[in-house]
C-alpha cells in the first residue's frame, strides 16, 4: 500500500485536523479527497496541467573533510557542488563529459573555425570542378586545400584532445 507524506503549516494542520474529525480523522478524510480527485472528470484544458516529471533528487552525507574536497574539486572546475556529483554519475552512467564554462565557449569556437574550414573547402573544390587550370594556378589551389587540411586536422586533434581529458578527469577506477 502506498504511503503518501507531506508537510503542512501549524495553523493549516490543525484546521485540517478539525474538519477531518468530523470524518473519521486524518487518513479516512485523505483517502476520500483523493478518491473523489480521482473519480472527478479529468481537468480542462484551460486548468493548469502538471509539469513533466521531476528530475531524481538525491541527498548525500559527507564527511566534513569529504565535503570540503567536494567544495575545493567543484569550486576548481567551476561548478556547484551538486552539478559537479551529477556530472561524475552523468559520467560514470553515460560515458557523456561536462566542461568547464570557458571549455565550452572554447568548443563552440572551435565549432565554428571548422564550419569557416568547411565552407573553404567546399569553395575550393568547386572552383577544381569548374575551371580548368594548369601549372602554377592548380598547384597553389592544390598547395591552399593542403593548409586547409592541416588546418581542419589540428583543429580536431585539438578537440580529440579535450574530449579525452575531460573525460579522464572524470574517470572513477573500478
């Protein structure tokens, strides 16, 4: 049988408590409210619906050391307490990293240094589709999209580079 909980104010519960006298005390009154909510016609469209599910709380105690060096680890990567433990079980669940703030700026520049490599490449190969050149001409072209490609390669390694050492960062030996 399920156990319903909640908490009320002093003065609310103790007019809660004078009506429910009247009707077998507090779990008989509380059985019937919620037996009459749920035989009652489902709510309208215009009566505010209910919000999605809540995500998972979850509370933790710590040791006073351990929570300083939560405090201290968190602090250092720029996140609360909290968000710092959901991104270590995110992690360890998901295999999925969390960046620092400045990471994140950081990849998002990155992002769009590739999109900008992206668009010369494509402009490049179009115009070795459409032209015809010969000698000097098509070995500069040829010499610009290997730039591009060196360019577009350490831009990845780079980002290969980050993903690997956050994710390390996170990383909880079994």
């Amino acid at each position: 049988m399920a156990d319903f909980k909640l908490r009320l104010p002093d003065d609310l519960a103790v007019r809660f408590d004078g009506w429910a006298a009247e009707r077998g005390g507090r779990s008989p009154a509380l059985r019937h409210l919620i037996e009459q909510a749920c035989t009652s016609a489902p709510p309208s469209c215009n009566a505010p619906c209910r919000l999605g599910v809540r995500p998972m709380k979850l509370t933790v105690r710590l040791a006073a050391a351990d929570g300083r060096g939560l405090d201290a680890a968190a602090g250092e990567f720029g996140l609360t307490p909290n968000a710092w433990a959901a991104a270590l079980i995110r992690r360890r669940l998901h295999a999925r990293p969390t960046f620092r703030r400045s990471d994140e700026l950081s990849l998002l520049a990155m992002q769009t240094e590739l999109r900008r490599i992206g668009v010369n490449v494509n402009q490049i190969a179009r115009a070795l589709n459409t032209a015809v050149m010969e000698g000097k001409v098509l070995d500069l072209e040829l010499a610009y999209l290997d730039d591009l490609r060196a360019e577009l390669r350490a831009h990845l390694m780079a980002l290969r580079e980050a993903f690997e050492g956050n994710l390390a960062y996170w990383q909880v030996d079994p």
